[in-house]
C-alpha cells in the first residue's frame, strides 16, 4: 500500500483563508480577481488542480485528508479521516471532466482500491455527470457518486470566506492546461502529423512520452 501523506496544496488553502480572516475581505469590490463557482468553471479545471480542490474541500468539511498517488495516471486515493478518527472511513477519487459522461470503470477501479485499503465506503468526484450503470454499479458497492452538480452544493454549504478561498486557489496561475502525469509539468498542446487530431503532450519529450486527449480541457 503507498504511504499516504498530508495534501501540500492545503497549506496553500490555509494562508489564502488567514489572508482573508485579516483583511475582512478577500477581493476589490469594484473588480473581482476570481470568478465565480459554476458547472462551467469546474470543466474547465485541469485534472490536477480538481483534484487539489476536492482534497482541500474535504479538509475544509472537517475532514483530515491524505493523498496517496497511486500510478503513472496521476489518479491518487484520498483517504478521509472524519475528525478525532484514527483510521480513514471514506476513500474518495476524483474524475476531471473529459467531454463525456462517467462510465462504470472508474467506479470499478475505485472499488478495488477500497478493497486493497481496507476502506468500507467510497466516495468518486466528477466535474461532470455519471452514466446510469456507473450509478447502478455504485449503489451496490457502499459507493457515494458527487457530479459536479452536488460538488458545487458542497461549496455552497461552506462558509463563505472558506468557499471563496478555495475559488482564488482554483483559480490562481494556469488552471487550464492540464499537468503530465508524470513529470508533474504543464503539458503543451500538439496536433497528429497523421490525422490532424489535437492533444495534449508532455513538453519533455521524447524523454516522457505521456499523452493526454485535448477534451480533458474544454
């Protein structure tokens, strides 16, 4: 099992939040920096960043996340410990939004790394939507399925200084283009000499050979 470890975006999270504590207001009033929460916006997060998202939501719920990255595909397990609890109750994974509904796979994938953690309940956050069979499939597997839809309800029920700085942490540098898996840098968009089909490649190569399609930001 890998080791698990504190998510460093949320120290992050945190000094932006004590920013805001001190100051008593986050942003201009006459100009925001920061857009604000929508189902368009959440599409648009790279994959990494949603995932930093989710990790800190979670934290801010009340839970103690750690992350634990667990294959070249950059997909990490977050172990959520509900507070005073020493052992996690709730793995959660998160989907970015890829131009489609959420298939059964994912799920599938998300119940074998409960079983290997010895983890009872499942949690798999999309910016997207889900198909029905993956919700069928989720229901019998102690799976709960959050789209995007119940993901910006989560933020909502957040206070709102809390919930608006995690919208400035979204949404600071490059959200956009999507981080190699990797090699942990922004990749850089390229275009098939054969087809003409954009996506997305790591600006290491031909060192890391790592590919994303280009619907993976909208």
């Amino acid at each position: 099992m890998p080791e698990t470890k504190r998510n460093p975006v949320l120290r992050m999270v945190a000094t932006a939040l004590a920013v805001i504590k001190r100051t008593g207001s986050p942003v201009s009033r006459a100009k925001p920096v920061a857009p604000a929460w929508s189902t368009q916006l959440l599409k648009q997060l790279e994959w990494r960043r949603f995932e930093e998202l989710c990790a800190a939501c979670f934290e801010m719920e009340g839970y103690a996340a750690r992350i634990a990255r667990t294959g070249a595909d950059g997909v990490v397990d977050i172990h959520l410990c509900a507070a005073g609890a020493d052992k996690p109750s709730i793995l959660a994974q998160c989907k970015a939004w890829d131009a489609y509904r959420v298939g059964i796979e994912p799920v599938r994938r998300l119940r074998v790394a409960m079983t290997a953690s010895r983890i009872g309940e499942g949690m798999l956050v999309s910016s997207g939507r889900f198909t029905p069979e993956a919700a069928d499939y989720a229901g019998k597997n102690s799976i709960r399925l959050v789209d995007g839809t119940a993901f910006l309800a989560r933020l909502a029920a957040l206070p709102p200084e809390k919930s608006l700085s995690l919208l400035k942490f979204a949404t600071q540098g490059d959200y956009l283009t999507p981080t190699c898996p990797s090699c942990s840098v922004k990749m850089v968009s390229r275009k098939s000499t054969r087809q003409g089909r954009k996506f997305w490649g790591c600006r290491n190569y031909p060192q890391c050979k790592q590919t994303l399609p280009a619907v993976m930001t909208p």
